[in-house]
C-alpha cells in the first residue's frame, strides 16, 4: 500500500518498505538527500499519523545540553540528577527527528549514540520509540562534519531521498501540487479567513482590500489552471537540469506553482498563465 501517498509524500515508493521496518521495528533510520526534498515533511507526517509526540531537532543550532534540559539545582542539592525541560528537551517524547545530524559536532555525535541505540541519554532512559535522522550531502553544502562510522553505524536505514527532477511525471506533478501546513501562511492564516478586520480607507486599507479580493479568487484559479501549471513545471525542471545543469528541488517548485497562481489571482485578472 502507498502509505506514503497518502500522508503526502510522493516519489518515495522504492522507499516505502524501509520506511516501514523503521516504524515496524523501531530500528534508526537515515534519510540522506539535499534540501527541499521532504525528510522533515515525511518524518513530521509519519509521527502525526501515528499520534505519537514528536520533536524535531536541528543539530546545526542545537547543543547537547538543549537535548536534556537544564540542571535542577533543588534536586542536586539533594544529590539527585533531574533537568528542568526546554522547548526542544526529549525525554517525554516518542518520535525524535534529528535534522543537520551531519552538522553536529563530534563531541555531539558521541554523546548522541547512546539516544539512537539504546534509547538513553548519559545512562538516563527515554521515551522515545523512533530515532530518525536527516542530513544534506553535497560539496555546495557548508559546515558539514563527517559522520564518525560508529555513530553511522547505529541507525540500521540510510535512505537516499530522490530528487524531484529523477521522479517520473507524474510524481512529479503531486510534488509540485503538494502543500504542506508551512506554505502559504498568510495566505491559509490571514487572507482565506477573510483578513484582518481592523484598517479604514487609507492606503493600508486600500491594500488590505486587494489582497482579500484577490484571496477570493486564488482557490478558483489554483483549481482552473494549478494542474496545467504543475505539467508546465514538470517539464521546466527536467529542461532545466538538461541545460544549465539546475535542479529545482521539490519545494522550489511547490513554491514557483503557487506564486504562478497568485500572479493571476487579482479581481481584475482570468486570464490563463502562458502554458
């Protein structure tokens, strides 16, 4: 079955099966690919699914300290060991995604092969049931530590993520027509839900006015022209790559379909983008 599909993310089939033994035996898993290509995306939609909580980490900001928490003076006075949590503390959660793993620091990858292992921190159990783990590959990539093969060697799944352009067409196509909860804010937050209510007939009035009339219009254009735009895509990327050696990753060109979109979303405007 095309789980994956289902939860929004496309072009993985080859994938699916690991992904599945992943979740099925709770084995580590690492997605290696380049940015833009759905690892946070699939990791955050698996998890929901599931109903499991969640907590992404980037490795590139975070420091081993932000994992734990901070030290509970009150309980060293009394010759115990407790963390005071974070916001990004996981000893409470389930499903772990470690983003930029490959831009933590050696001192990090080491302390961090006991939580992708064994389910603990410095000897301390944890929650969690899932360690995935995330990393960009590639010399245009900078701030990057080599993975040291022992801690490489801890997650049983090291999944390369395919890039939008060596998808077929028609998984192309839904890479391009998907839309996650991060895209579109203002559009989904503030101009669908009608607006801000507050502003009168100044300028500001004047612009706010536009952007909810040209809001109204977007659904009906993104449903008259949002397929034939993501064909029209699909074949930009695939020249692209073949002429001046660019590749457009998936979110890029998610992004390139709605921005088509608005540009003919305006009151005044029907017209079909040129196809």
């Amino acid at each position: 079955m095309a789980f994956l599909n289902e939860l929004g993310v496309y072009g993985w089939g080859e994938l699916e099966d690991f992904v599945l033994a992943s979740l099925l035996t709770g084995d580590g898993l690492l997605m290696v690919g380049s940015h833009g290509v759905a690892k946070t995306y699939c990791a955050c939609r698996i998890s929901e699914a599931m109903g499991r909580s969640f907590q992404k980490i980037d490795a590139s900001k975070a420091e081993f300290e932000d994992y734990l928490g901070f030290p509970n003076p009150k309980s060293l006075s009394e010759g115990r060991f407790e963390c005071v949590p974070t916001p990004i503390s996981i000893f409470d959660k389930e499903f772990i995604f470690v983003d930029e793993i490959n831009r933590a620091k050696p001192q990090t990858q080491n302390k961090l092969l006991e939580l992708i292992y064994s389910r603990q921190i410095m000897g301390m159990p944890v929650q969690a049931k899932w360690v995935w783990g995330a990393m960009n590959l590639g010399d245009e990539y900078t701030g990057l530590e080599p993975l040291d093969a022992a801690f490489a060697g801890r997650f049983a799944w090291l999944l390369p993520i395919p890039k939008a352009s060596s998808m077929e067409s028609g998984e192309l196509r839904e890479v391009i027509s998907s839309e996650g909860p991060e895209d579109a804010i203002a559009l989904k937050a503030v101009w669908l839900k009608n607006g801000r209510k507050n502003g009168g007939t100044s300028a500001n009035g004047k612009l706010r006015k536009f952007l909810e009339s040209a809001s109204q219009e977007y659904p009906r254009i993104e449903k008259d022209y949002g397929p034939a735009i993501a064909i029209w895509l699909g074949k930009i990327s695939k020249a692209f790559v073949a002429t001046v050696k660019l590749d457009l990753d998936g979110r890029r060109l998610s992004m390139m379909r709605r921005s088509h979109s608005n540009l003919s979303a305006t009151p005044e405007s029907t017209r079909s983008p040129s196809l």
